[in-house]
C-alpha cells in the first residue's frame, strides 16, 4: 500500500494551534500506549534458519527461541501493560478456531478461504518495522507528527500560532464547521478522527484497524502498512494474530507483533504446535529444521511421532518419540530396526554396527534378525535373546543341529531326520523310493513307500529313464532293477512337491543343500567302492562335518548310519554304473 497524505496533514496543522493542540495532548496519550518494545516473546522454539544440507545432526531438541525472529519491536505495547493487553485479547481480538486436526474444523478470523491475495503480498516482509515504532514516530492519527509536516512543507514551527486560523483555506480534508464526528460511520467502514478520515493503519478502540486510499476499512486480506511491515487484518477489519487460515492454506501471526512467523514451530492459541515454512505457510511431510528433520501430518498438520512414515518424495522414514528423524538400531513395533546415520533410510538384509558398538543382522524387511540368516554367501546364526551373532557353538536351527565357527558361519549340520528300512517295509529292490522317505522326513513331509512306486511306475517292459525297471517288491534279473533321479523327479513331481534332479551336483552344491535343511538322495555303491558293480545302491546325506558326510543307509532292518570322506562320495558317485545300463555320472536327488 502507498501511503501519502503529506498535503492533507499539512493541511490539518495549519487549521490553527488550538487544534493543533488538542492533537498533541490526544497524541501524547496514545504515544505512551504504542511505545515500541524489544522484549516481546514468541510462543515458540528454535532456530530461525532452515539448514540446506541433508546431512546434519539429529541430536538436537526442539527449543525455545527468541521472539525477535524477524528483528521487530511489538506492534503494540502489550509486552509492556499485560493487564491492557489481556483486556483487549478479551474483547477485541478474533479467536481462532483449531486446525482440522484438532477439532476437524477449522475457522479463522478471516473466511475460510480467500480467492485473490493482494499483489502486495509477493513483496519482501524481511526488513520491517512495526506498528509500534511507526506510532511512536508519528505522533498523530495519521501517523505523522508536526516537524515532519513543516519539513515536508518547508514553512517553520513559529509560524503555527492562533493568527494563522483566518489566512489558511479550508478544502475537503480540512476540518469545517459541517465537519464529521469522530467515529465509525454508520456501516462501520471508514473512521473520522480529528475530522478526518482515515487512511493506514491506525490503532483504534484497543486494536488495529487498516484503510485504503479511499478511506474504506480493509478486511480479509494481507497488505503492507505505511512504514513497510505486513499484516493481516481478517473479516471484522482487525489485525490478526496466532493460527489463521487464509488463501488456502494457514499462517501464524505473531500475538505481540502481529508479523507473520516464518521457519518457527510455534504454539497455536488452542494449544497444539505447528511448523510454518520460509513463506510462513503451516508445514506437512518431512520438513528440515533445528538441525534435523521432522515429519508434520498432511492432513492434521500436526507432528508425527514414534512412526516410520512415507515422506513426500516416496521414501520412508523413521521419527521418534520427540519427532526427530531418527538414525541408528531403533526400537518400533515389538523389534528393532536400523536406519542409516547418513541418508536415514532403513537398512535391510546387511550386517551393521550399531550406534553402541555391537554389531547385529537386519533383514529383508529391515527387522533384526534372530536365528538363521543368509549373508555373503554363508548362514549365520543371532541369539533370539541378545541378537549378537552365535559364534563357536552348536545351535538347534529348527532343521538340524548346526555348528558356527569363530567367524559366526554355519559349519557342521547334522539334520532332523527319520530313518527308514526298505526290508522292514518289504522291498527289497525299493532303496530309491525309501531314500526320498528319509529325505522327506526332515520337511516334515511323510509319504507311503508303496504309493511311490506305484506313481512312478514299475515293470520289466521299462527303463530306469522312464519309470522303475523290474519289481520293488523282489525279483530277479540279469540287470539291475532301478530308477534314475530324471525318472523320479519328472513321475512324482504331482506327488511330491520341489523334487529336483541334482545330477552332476558337486561337493559343494550337496553341502549347501544340507545347511538349507535339504538332504540329498544319491545314487552309489553300497560298500562305497567300485569293485562290484552289481551292488548298485541308493541312499540318502543327511549331514556334513569336518570333510565328510553322514549316510542314512535304508538297506538294513535297524537304523544304519555312518560317517564317510566327502572325497570317497564324490569318486564313487560319480563313477559308478549299474549293470545293464548307462548310468549318468553323479546322479542326485533333492526336495526343497
């Protein structure tokens, strides 16, 4: 808003020292009410600057700051005389209802949304002066005292005396005989003081009012007064003070100042606290301030607290209990998480350093990991009491009893398993289908012996490609009677589900079946030597230590179990043929 009305003022002093004098004395009582004062305080905490980088400290609190965050002097001298200030925050200023998430609805002292902001709004508020120190330099209604109105004109003091009344002529800005009373007229739109009407902010009945160049009381709207500083005035013309909606969104108006608050988190005059921005609009999503980051509801505006949110650009985010964004091995929701010290995101599947100096196992979805846990390559396994990484030590892991070494890495595996006889079950020729009954066993799965060769299929008028050559149930031939791993894995995969051919599979392939819970059915001899080929026989690895593998042989008729070298399993599983056919080479089955 422009404001000069240097000739109407000019005017107005030359009308004649009586009035001139009334003026003063009227001047005089109301310098001492607008007395500028530099100790008001703000209802909030904080720094006044937003930090640009995105790695900063998060260990700072939410504080108190100053209230001269814009370096400004109270509007008024409500700092100074609190019982005024409380008789007229009583009685003259408008109360602001909540914002939606306090009490789902929200009114101001303004209308619920305002379509056009004033062109003025878009200039800058930063370096202000305030009501009260305009007041206090202008000692009249017009915000302007008499040396500056001669200096202005250039005519001395000295020649205001009574004598000067009858030389000057009036015009329609000096007082006359017709002039109006002072007061609100009859629509309460325009006020006349000192039988003027007013343009500027002025300080009336307590509070402050705004006119524009026509004289007309400014209402709703965010403008600039005569000494540069913004405000806002609402529906009733008054100037507005804490928690006001406006242009679609909301602002915080200083209750002493009247200066609208930006980058604060402040107290509304209903209680809760909100973050306003740079532009002084209220704040939602991940908002930088105070040297950390913070997260404001999109709806309530409110702070969140103890909650991993999604932020505005998609990525997730922890806050704590005082709502700073949090970093480090954090509890939430019955387990802990870890979010990275520099990009604040959660860790998953990684073995990390906590901000204490132990070390614990995350997992794909971020929670600590307790028990088994796959990591570079190897299995380790977290105590379910301390989470720490189990080294040296045997471990029940749900499938077997595994061995960790000094590195926290599984080692041995001796695995959960039932033993069965193919004699006691009388097949004689069945070791291939009462080994799978073993392997079963440790997923807990349990299949009839019969039932798996008659899926399979048996007979003399097949090979062991497609189905059982001979009969399990006893017979003899010039061949021997079997089923390769192809055969079996293609005829019972209805049956039996994840059963896998694993020919040609190594030692190392087989051990880590093992440490996943996977026995493995493989094809050999059953003196582990190759010196008689007719003692063509299937059995099952059950378990791995030191270099060698534990056998559950199904050809006996009570549990039979060694140890053998891995590199005695390899040679001859791999170089062993049955009679009659051409047997491949490291045949293997598993089930996962």
């Amino acid at each position: 808003m422009d404001y000069n009305d240097s000739k109407k003022r000019f005017k107005l002093y030359k009308a004649g020292k009586a009035w001139l004098i009334a003026g003063t004395v009227f001047l005089t009582l109301i310098g001492a009410n607008l007395a500028a004062n530099a100790d008001s305080t703000t209802t909030d905490t904080g720094n006044n600057s937003v930090q640009n980088t995105q790695t900063v400290p998060n260990n700072q609190d939410i504080t108190s700051a100053d209230a001269d965050q814009n370096n400004v002097t109270p509007i008024s001298s409500k700092a100074d005389d609190k019982n005024q200030t409380e008789t007229t925050k009583g009685t003259d200023e408008t109360v602001n209802e909540p914002i939606n998430g306090d009490s789902n609805a929200v009114e101001s002292n303004s209308t619920t949304t305002i379509d056009d902001i004033s062109s003025k709004s878009d200039k800058d508020k930063d370096d202000v002066t305030t009501i009260a120190q305009a007041d206090s330099n202008n000692q009249n209604s017009t915000s302007l005292n008499t040396d500056n109105i001669n200096k202005d004109k250039n005519v001395s003091t000295e020649t205001s005396t009574n004598n000067h009344d009858d030389s000057v002529k009036s015009d329609s800005s000096t007082p006359t005989d017709n002039a109006k009373p002072d007061g609100w007229n009859a629509d309460h739109t325009q006020y006349t003081q000192g039988g003027q009407l007013l343009t500027g902010v002025h300080n009336i009945d307590g509070t402050y009012y705004d006119f524009d160049e026509n004289h007309n009381i400014i209402k709703n709207n965010y403008v600039q007064s005569q000494w540069g500083s913004w405000y806002m005035f609402g529906d009733d013309g008054r100037v507005v003070s804490g928690v006001t909606q406006w242009a679609g969104t909301y602002y915080y108006f200083d209750p002493y100042t009247y200066l609208r608050v930006d980058n604060n988190y402040v107290q509304s005059q209903w209680g809760t606290w909100y973050m306003f921005g740079n532009d002084g609009r209220v704040v939602s999503g991940v908002t930088q301030w105070a040297g950390t980051y913070y997260y404001f509801d999109p709806y309530t505006y409110l702070r969140v607290d103890n909650n991993y949110v999604q932020s505005q650009w998609g990525t997730w985010y922890m806050f704590g209990n005082d709502g700073r964004i949090v970093s480090g091995v954090t509890q939430w929701a019955g387990t802990y998480y870890d979010f990275d010290p520099y990009t604040y995101l959660r860790v998953d599947n990684n073995y990390v350093q906590s901000q204490w100096g132990t070390w614990y196992m995350f997992g794909n979805d971020g929670r600590i990991v307790v028990g088994l846990a796959d990591w570079t390559g190897a299995k380790y396994y977290f105590d379910p009491s301390t989470y720490l990484k189990v080294t040296n030590a045997w471990e029940n892991v749900g499938y077997g009893s595994a061995y960790f070494d000094g590195n926290g890495q599984m080692d041995s595996i001796n695995l959960f398993h039932q033993w069965y006889s193919q004699l006691n079950q009388g097949m004689p020729e069945g070791c291939e289908g009462t080994s799978l009954q073993i392997a079963a066993s440790v997923l807990g799965r349990y299949y009839n012996l019969a039932d798996i060769y008659n899926t399979i299929g048996y007979g003399w008028n097949l090979t062991p490609y497609n189905g059982f050559y001979g009969n399990p149930w006893g017979g003899s031939s010039y061949k021997v009677q079997t089923v390769f791993a192809s055969a079996m894995a293609n005829k019972l995969a209805g049956m039996v589900s994840g059963i896998q051919d694993l020919t040609g599979a190594g030692v190392g392939t087989v051990i880590d079946e093992l440490r996943n819970g996977h026995a493995v059915v493989t094809w050999a001899n059953i003196d582990w030597n190759l010196y008689n080929q007719n003692d063509f026989h299937v059995m099952s690895i059950v378990g791995y230590s030191n270099g060698q593998f534990l056998i559950s042989d199904p050809y006996a008729y009570s549990q039979k179990e060694y140890w053998i070298p891995t590199s005695t399993w390899a040679y001859v599983n791999a170089n062993t043929q049955a009679v009659g056919w051409n047997t491949p080479r490291s045949m293997n089955l598993v089930i996962n």
